[in-house]
C-alpha cells in the first residue's frame, strides 16, 4: 500500500531542487504531488497567502478497502481528529510573503500525523518548489500544474 505520506513527501522522489531564474510568488492553482497521487488546490487563505487542501486522490494508490473518500486523518495526535477526512484537509498553511517566494508555513503530513516548516516557490519552468523543513534540514518535491479532469 502507498500510505498518504506519499502524496506530499515520499522519500525515495526526493531530492534538493535548484532555483530558477526569476522565481515568482504565484503559487495560486491546482497542483499534481511529484508522485502524482494527489492534487491540491492552493487558494487565499483570505489574507493574500496561500492555503493548500487535497482535492484529489489515487485510489489505486490506497491499501485495499479506503477510497479518497472514506481516508481518514488516522494518524493525528489529537485522538478527536483522527477521523476527519483526509479530502479537503487543510495541508498548507500560515504562510508569509518574502521577496521572492512565500516563507514560515506549515505543511501538514496525515501519516506521521505531524506539522513541518514549509516553503513554496514557482519556477521558471511552471513547476512549485515545496520545502518541509525541520529546522535547517529541508526535503523538497517540485508539484506540477494540474486540472480537476
């Protein structure tokens, strides 16, 4: 089974990404996970900085008997939360506008059920750089644009 850490950090995808030339802060859209088994929809969380929540999930991408529907928050420390579903959990969040790209947010992982420092940036190429970051030591994924089709 592909656990839903996979669609936001699967380790074995990972790798420290290069900046590009003339990187912009537009990070607004629908994003593919670099696994491609998830897409999030990056919005204003109504003060101008991003808010990211899944839309999309592989099914086929899920353990026998959970659907993207019936996937819950299993692994949240707080036990009142752990059944909330995992479509449309809030996963990015609290973000700041820097010059160059958006800093100090959060990135919420529902298999280790933990909160990371995040980072987001657009690149040249169209793709968005996103950090999680414990402390100085940061894995990055580059998300690609999507469609809800």
């Amino acid at each position: 089974m592909k656990k839903i850490a996979t669609f936001l950090f699967a380790t074995a995808a990972l790798g420290i990404a290069g900046a590009a030339h003339g990187e912009s802060k537009d990070v607004f859209g629908h994003w593919l996970t670099e696994a491609g088994n998830a897409k999030l929809v990056i919005e204003d969380c109504g003060d101008g900085s991003p808010c990211g929540r899944i839309v999309w999930m592989d099914p086929a991408a899920m353990r026998p008997g959970l659907t993207p529907e019936t996937a819950t928050d299993e692994n949240n420390p707080d036990p009142a939360l752990r059944e909330r579903p995992v479509m449309g959990l809030l996963m990015l969040s609290e973000f700041e506008e820097r010059r160059n790209d958006w800093r100090g947010g959060k990135i919420y992982d529902p298999e280790a059920g933990r909160t990371y420092g995040s980072r987001l940036k657009k690149l040249d190429d169209g793709t968005l750089q996103v950090k999680g970051c414990i402390g100085p030591i940061c894995q990055t994924q580059l998300w690609t644009p999507a469609s809800l089709d």
